[in-house]
C-alpha cells in the first residue's frame, strides 16, 4: 500500500473529519475498490469507530493531539508538493507507530514483572509474536499484506524456564500454524491428526534434525479490497523466494534472498536462476496441492456482496 496515495487522512494520518470535510477536494483522493470494481472514498466512520472506543477522560488526552494534527494539516497540506505530503504522512505514521511499540514494550515489562513477583516466572512458558511485521517506507509502503519480508516475517520469541537456553536462536521456517501443536505437546496433549502445523519444541530444545520443513507457502486474495494489495501467492526458502500475482496481472518475481536480502532485485527472467525457477514452481504447485487451497472458497468470499461490509 502506497504511503501517499493509499493512507488514509481521517483513519491513519488521524486528521480530524469536520478538518477534513472544510478544506473540501482534498488531494490526492484516496480511493479503495469494491468487489465489483466500482471505487469508493473512505467516510469518516473510519475516524469516528475508532475515537469513540476512548471514555471522556482518555478523550481530553487524545483531543490535545488530535487539534495539533489537524491544524497542521489545514494549513500546510494545501501548499505542499507531492513529495512533502508523503513524508508528512510518513512521520504521523511513524509517530504513531512507534508511540504503539513503547506501549507495547511497557506493558510486556508489566507482566514478566507480575509474572517474576508472584514466583509464577519459574513455571510459565512466555510467548511474544504477532500476526506479521509491517512495512516502515520499504518499498514506499506502509501497512503489510505483501510477501516480502518486512511484512512477511514475524516476531518469535519465546521463554521456558529449564527447557530454553537463554539467548538461542533458530533459523529454521516456522510458521504461526505450528503454535497450537507446540502448545498441546507442552501441555502433555496429543494434537489432532489433520492440523497442518508441526510443534517447535524439538527446535526450541536445539534438535533441528528432524525438522522436515524447508520452505513455507504464502497467499494474499484480498482483492479488490479497501487494501488495494493484488492477489498473490508464492513460496519461500532460506535461499528464494517465487511469487505470482495474478487476477487481474499474470507477473512473476524471484528474489536471490542471499545475494538481495531487501529484495529490490527480480530475477524471475534471469537465464542464471532458470533452474531454480522450474525447481521452485514445481514445489510451488505441489505445495499448494497438498495444502489443499480451497480456491472456490475464496470465490465466494470475494463479491461484491461481500465487500459492502467495508462501505
């Protein structure tokens, strides 16, 4: 998602809507797609479901801020160049973004605290992940959605008092779906049979030997969408990384994850990685096979129908 032309001023850049509404063709217009291909502007629920969520005194806080945004926004958005608007949505998203990491970080200092006081520490397994990371300017992008790594990669980190070494790592590819097993095995569980994770607790014990996964599948069909990220899917090594876009574009990429870590660099084309291309493409389609990817679902899903929910 494009920083200037796809963050929101009234949701994201958090300027008020009764600002928003008197400065009137406010440019550029942020549009998002329906279902049906007709396009739509965002309203100003989007600013009002989420401030409304506060209690009056949270509110007072938040109104300090919020003035100080939208006056800025008022008076100097109109006579800014393309290029100063994107860097002015780009310091209120990391503004934000960062004020949200610190919360984050005093409360995660809250509970190990709790935890450590009432002696629970010494027999409670601690979990810090989330769902995916998030672009910060990469690529000229904020939000998530796409495969590459900044979104794609999620935090993992984990403590178990007397079965984790402190200050382990493993680069093994591991996935969210491998939680639920690893928690089952750590309670003593047998998991069902047809779940389709594996549990990490050999790993987080330092066995990789019998780690069969060598590569993970990825697949983003939100589209068209308020998101405006294109259908995608692809998979991913420690050494490649294949995508193809598709719906309404037929593009492949390829990213050498070793010699081009940021991945600013498609070698899908390039006669060196022919190889690796049909190798990849191959375990591609397998992959998507045997993870059984209920495409007709995803039909049904995205119609028009579906997507009155986001007008």
């Amino acid at each position: 998602m494009n920083l200037l032309t796809h963050m929101q001023y009234m949701q994201d850049s958090k300027v008020r809507p009764s600002v928003f509404e008197k400065m009137k063709n406010v440019e550029p217009k942020i549009l998002y797609a329906r279902g049906d291909g007709t396009f739509f502007e965002p309203s100003a629920n989007s600013f009002s479901n989420r401030y409304n969520r506060a209690n009056d005194e949270q509110k007072k806080k938040y109104d300090i801020t919020l003035d100080k945004i939208s006056k800025d926004f008022e008076i100097n958005w109109p006579n800014m160049t393309n290029k100063e608007k994107m860097q002015w949505k780009y310091q209120r998203y990391m503004q934000d973004y960062l004020a949200t990491i610190s919360s984050v970080d005093d409360n995660v200092g809250r509970v190990l605290d709790y935890l450590e006081d009432t002696g629970l520490d010494k027999n409670t397994i601690v979990v810090y992940t989330s769902d995916q990371g998030f672009y910060l300017g990469e690529h000229g992008w904020f939000d998530k959605r796409f495969i590459y790594d900044q979104s794609f990669k999620t935090p993992l980190l984990i403590k178990w008092p007397n079965a984790i070494k402190p200050g382990t790592t493993n680069e093994e590819m591991v996935q969210n779906l491998d939680f639920a097993q690893t928690f089952l095995e750590a309670a003593m569980i047998d998991a069902p049979s047809d779940m389709q994770g594996e549990s990490l607790i050999p790993l987080l014990k330092g066995d990789n030997e019998n780690w069969t996964r060598d590569a993970v599948y990825y697949h983003y069909y939100e589209y068209p969408s308020v998101h405006m990220a294109k259908r995608h899917y692809g998979i991913v090594n420690k050494k490649y990384k294949l995508v193809h876009f598709y719906y309404d574009i037929d593009e492949w990429e390829l990213y050498d994850r070793a010699k081009d870590p940021n991945e600013m660099y498609n070698v899908y084309n390039d006669p060196e990685y022919k190889e690796i291309v049909e190798s990849l493409t191959k375990e591609l389609y397998e992959l998507r096979k045997n993870i059984r990817i209920l495409m007709n679902l995803v039909k049904l899903l995205f119609t028009s129908n579906y997507f009155k929910f986001f007008n």
